[in-house]
C-alpha cells in the first residue's frame, strides 16, 4: 500500500550538493558517491530535484561558530583545484556558481530528455504535461550562501540569467548580507542584505532562509514580498538547536504562501 501511494505522489526535495560533486561522474548513470543521480531520481519517483549550488566551505566547519574563510582557508578552493574546475572557479566565488550550473546543464543535455531544467512557469508547465505519459524528472537551481556574490550586486543578475531560481543569503558563516545559524555574530539583514532581498524579489527569484540566522529569518519574514522557501531544516519543537525553526518561523513562512523542505 504504501509503494502504491507512493507512485500516485508528486514528490519534490528542494535541496541536494550533488553538483559540488558532479564532476567525479555521470549524473546520468547510478553512481556510488552520494545519493541522488538520475536513476534513482526516477526509481524514487521525485518529480522536481533543487540542485543547491555550495562555493565556499571553511576548514574544521562545525554546527556553532564558524569564521568566513579567505581563499587559503576555503576548502572548497582544494576541491575545485584537485578536480580540474578551471583556474576561474577556482580563484572566484563567483566562477563557481557558473561552473556548478554548467554542471547540470551538461547532464540536461546528456540524459535523453530524462532530466529537465526548469527555469520558468511555461517550461514547467510544459514539464507537467509531459511528465503524464513520460517517466522523466526535473531540476531547478539553487545558491547556497550570497557570499558568492563576492560583495557585487551586480553578480545577482549573472546568477539569474544562468538560469538561478532560488538563492540564501548565508551558509555556514556570517556575509556581507546578514548573519548565519553557524556564524560568529549571527545578526540580522545588513543594509546590503535588504537590497538583495529586494532584487531577487523583483526578479522573482526565491529566497531560501536555510541556514539563516534566527535574526535574518525574521528580518526577510518581515520585510518579504513572496512567499519564502527554507529548503531545509528541522524544527526547534521537535529538536531544538539554532539550526532549526522557531514556531514563528514556521508561522511567517506559511502565511508568506512558502514552503519548508
């Protein structure tokens, strides 16, 4: 009964690092590394994958307090240097969003129309109708952390013209936009931070509050426009650390028409 319900649901999960990943493999062919690829997108019948985009990652990361890392201290530096992502990637935040995205774009045009990329209303109207009599699965584009931005505003309409549909603020450390859950001051939205929040709202990009400070969700819950995305998380209710949402988070996302992963 529960495999029969489960064919009949319409499945999405808004977040997965496998593009951080993605150039040891195929994501088109089952892999060993990681958990999601293709196959087993299908086999899971998920209709919709959030492909969220990492570019910075600091040494001896942990869940509490976290300093921003400077290239030398960025683990995602080695990373991108020991797997061939092109010296851009490599010395640029900014690069690897682009590289990552390229990423999924390669394995879209690799996988024989098993894999779509939505980045808009009619191509996902369209993946809808197509979707009824094809077994096939679909992507949409994420950031985590607007660190990538490298302080430049005007990377945000790179980011959306390259096909970025979703996008936080902060990751593990505290930006030039707001504070993180894993920061070292954990405050709220900077100036700065109200801009971007605002331009992606003109853009209609989402803002996903995964990994945001207490003070930054309740910043972007105040002042937001649309409705909100937290791609993932728990619940302080349930297991109550700073990672996890308040009630009145939950509260303000819900009545913000959003959802939480």
């Amino acid at each position: 009964q529960a495999r029969e319900l489960h064919k009949k649901l319409w499945i999405s999960d808004l977040h997965t690092d496998t593009l951080m990943w993605a150039s040891r493999g195929d994501m088109n062919e089952r892999q060993t590394l990681g958990h999601v690829d293709v196959e087993r997108l299908l086999e899971g019948n998920v209709a919709l994958q959030g492909f969220t985009i990492v570019t910075s990652s600091p040494m001896f990361l942990n869940f509490e307090i976290n300093p921003r890392p400077n290239l030398f201290t960025d683990t995602i530096t080695y990373k991108s240097l020991i797997e061939g992502w092109g010296v851009p990637a490599t010395m640029s935040l900014a690069k690897r969003v682009l590289f990552q995205v390229s990423q999924l774009k390669r394995f879209v045009a690799s996988s024989n129309g098993r894999l779509h990329l939505i980045t808009n209303k009619p191509e996902f109207e369209h993946y809808l109708e197509i979707r009824k009599a094809n077994n096939i699965t679909a992507g949409f584009l994420g950031i985590e952390g607007l660190h990538s931005l490298e302080g430049n505003i005007a990377n945000l309409q790179v980011f959306v013209d390259a096909g970025v549909r979703m996008m936080s603020p902060t990751h593990f450390f505290d930006t030039e936009l707001g504070g993180s859950a894993h920061g070292e001051k954990k405050g709220g939205l900077s100036e700065f931070g109200e801009s971007v929040i605002k331009y992606l709202e003109d853009h209609k990009v989402f803002v996903d509050v995964a990994h945001a400070s207490e003070a930054v969700i309740d910043d972007v819950i105040e002042i937001a426009t649309r409705p909100i995305i937290c791609s993932h998380t728990g619940v302080r209710g349930v297991c109550d650390n700073q990672r996890n949402l308040q009630d009145r988070h939950v509260i303000g996302i819900a009545r913000s028409g959003g959802v939480i992963g």
